[in-house]
C-alpha cells in the first residue's frame, strides 16, 4: 500500500519559515514525479511546486518563486517543501502528491498519490 504523509505544518508569523517533509512508503521513490499543492478557503487546489523523479528538475508557482525550495531525498523516502517568507496568503492545508512518470503536471488530478495534509497558518 503506497503511503504518504506530510508533517511540519503548524501556525508562524509573516516572514517567518517553516519546512515540510512527506515520507513516502510502498513506493520507489525515482519512479515517481511528485508536488506539493495547496488549498485554501474559498479557493481551488493549487500546484505549488513540483519535482522530477531524480530531483534534477523542479517547477514553481509564481506565487511562491524565490520564496519555497522543493527538494527530495530518494534514499531516505522522504519528499521536503522548504517555505520562506511566509505571507498571509499561503495559508493553507498543504498536500504531498505523487504519480508514476517523469512528466511534472502542476494539476491535482493528475496525481495518484496523496497525503491527508498538514495545516500551514500564517498571521500577521
């Protein structure tokens, strides 16, 4: 059974940091595109970065460039979404996300693989 979940979620002021992990079990992690994605009240499920199987590439969302780093470690399961700069209007519940393929797609459903989320609130 393929698992996946996200933990490093908590509340932090404006400008602050935080970094998430997602610990990815019943997989082999360099089989797998994978992505974090976001959701907030009112609004739609949105890619907030994603990531090749190797880690060689990635993508962001504008939103969020310069300010988050994706990164993942194969050899520990584990995938890490690294937030700086933190501004009220990246709150959200945050979702790791995986799927077979090289190919990075910043849309949810593309996906197969999810986690329950971890909550990140930022206040001013």
């Amino acid at each position: 059974q393929v698992q996946l979940v996200e933990s490093g979620g908590g509340s932090v002021q404006a400008g602050g940091s935080l970094r998430l992990s997602c610990s990815v079990q019943g997989i082999t992690m360099r089989t797998v595109s994978m992505a974090w994605f976001r959701q907030a009240p009112g609004k739609e499920r949105e890619g907030v970065a994603t990531i090749s199987p190797g880690g060689t590439s990635r993508s962001y969302a504008d939103s969020v460039k310069g300010r988050f780093a994706i990164s993942r470690d194969n050899a520990k399961n584990t995938l890490y979404l690294e937030m700086n700069m933190l501004k009220i209007e990246d709150t959200a519940m945050y979702y790791c996300a995986a799927k077979r393929g090289r190919l990075m797609i910043p849309y949810p459903g593309t996906y197969t693989y999810w986690g329950q989320g971890t909550q990140v609130t930022v206040s001013s």
